[in-house]
C-alpha cells in the first residue's frame, strides 16, 4: 500500500471517528424557541416601530394614543390623542404638562411597551428562568415557564411573569404577571392579572397580536375574568431622526 493510499484511509478512519463523538445538538430553550417564533433577529434588525393603541378598563377609556419605539427598547414616546406626550430615554420619563394624568406618567412610559416588547425581551440582562406547574384546564395547548428578576434589573425587579406559549407555534400567547412599580411585591401578589394576546397579524414577516384581553388571575385557577382590552392597528417598522424623542422645552421630567 502506498503512503497516498494509507494517508487517504487514515483521513477517512478519522472523519468517521470524529463524526461519531459528536455531541448531539442541544435541545433549544423555552426561550430560545419563543425568540424564534417571534422572529426576534428579523425584528432587532429594523430600528423602530409605530402603532397606534387603544386602552380600555371597565368600560372607559384609560388611553388612546401613538406610540413610537425603538425596537432595542431604550427610547419610546406615547402621543395621546389630545396632542400630550411621555418619552422615556432609559430611566429618564419626560412629559407634556397636559398629561391627563401625571401619577401615572411613569408607569404609562413604561408599561404598555413592555407589554409589546414581552417576547423581544426574554433573553436580557437580568431575567431568571424557572419551571412553572400549568394548572389551567388547557394546559396540553401550552409550555410555560416563570420569569423573576435579578435585584436591580429595572424599575422594578420585583416584578414576576408566568409567561405561557403555544406548543405548536411557540408564540407567547398569554402572560401572567404582578407590576410593583407603584406597589409593594406583597401587595401586588394578593391581586395578579394575566394577558392573553390575540390575533396575530405579521409585519414584514414579524407577527404581533393586534388583540390584547386583561383578565385577574391566580395560581389555582389561572385566568378568569376579563377586566380590560387593548386594540392595536397600523402597525409599521419605521426609521427616526434624533428629534423623535427629544421632549419639548416646557416638558417635566421624573
């Protein structure tokens, strides 16, 4: 045998060695499967996004608006139909004088985005991952797993989410959740509420629910009554100046 002929066996003998130690490719994540879903890479690529949205609880208005985000999630305005305007630049909120209500001001900067932004924001600094026992009656239809945070993470680290996705389409469909930016954790567990997002529409080939549905919730029943509902429309990727989130000369600022 000559050497050429030894050398392409030995080459041969070695490929087949190494191809079986391979390690088997690792499962994806519950997390990495909802980024997927939701087509995360094709959505940070874009640089901002506009829709117009639609709050209501109890039968009244709670807000109705435009709001404009950049999809990394560091500056966002809300543009209320009466002309007023909130912008968040990270952990600064600005805002007109003529808010209709400037107590919640800060929770409005935030919130609603966070809300839209859920299923971009699951792999940030600062998120714990945990199993969750799925109680409801359709948990065959669901994964879930429950989201804490690292003691700092934001404006309220306390903050927990029960974060429910379809088994079959891995998109996230229904949240629970408790907001302690303007509560005690203790207090905010004793009345919890849970979303249920609905009537996925795609953007560019990004899918985002058009319907959001509020309901209260808790551990041994999960979702119950429905306590508010959010309407989105006209949808759209957009590109920003450096003026689209400068607030105005008479703005506030906390």
């Amino acid at each position: 045998m000559n050497l050429l002929k030894k050398t392409s066996l030995s080459v041969i003998a070695l490929s087949f060695a190494v191809l079986g130690c391979k390690s088997p490719e690792k499962e994806e994540t519950f997390v990495q499967k909802a980024e997927k879903a939701h087509q995360k890479e094709a959505f940070n690529n874009q640089e901002a996004l506009q829709f117009d949205i639609k709050l209501e609880f109890g039968g009244a208005e709670r807000m109705n608006g435009t709001m404009t985000l950049l999809t990394n999630s560091s500056k966002g305005m809300i543009e209320l139909k009466n002309g007023s305007k909130i912008i968040y630049d990270k952990d600064k909120v600005f805002y007109s004088p003529d808010v209709p209500s400037e107590k919640s001001v800060r929770f409005d900067a935030y919130t609603w985005a966070y809300f839209f932004m859920f299923p971009y924001k699951m792999s940030d600094g600062g998120t714990i991952w945990s199993p969750y026992d799925n109680k409801a009656t359709n948990k065959e239809q669901f994964e879930t797993q429950k989201l804490n945070f690292e003691s700092g993470t934001g404006d309220a680290p306390d903050d927990w989410y029960v974060v429910y996705t379809n088994k079959e389409t891995h998109l996230v469909e229904q949240l629970a959740y408790i907001v302690t930016l303007k509560s005690k954790k203790e207090d905010a567990e004793k009345e919890p509420h849970g979303i249920k997002y609905k009537n996925f529409v795609p953007v560019d080939g990004v899918p985002f629910a058009t319907e959001w549905e509020f309901c209260s919730w808790n551990e041994k029943d999960e979702f119950g009554q429905t306590i508010g509902k959010a309407s989105l429309s006209n949808i759209k990727f957009i590109t920003v100046t450096e003026s689209t989130f400068t607030p105005g000369t008479d703005f506030k600022s906390i």
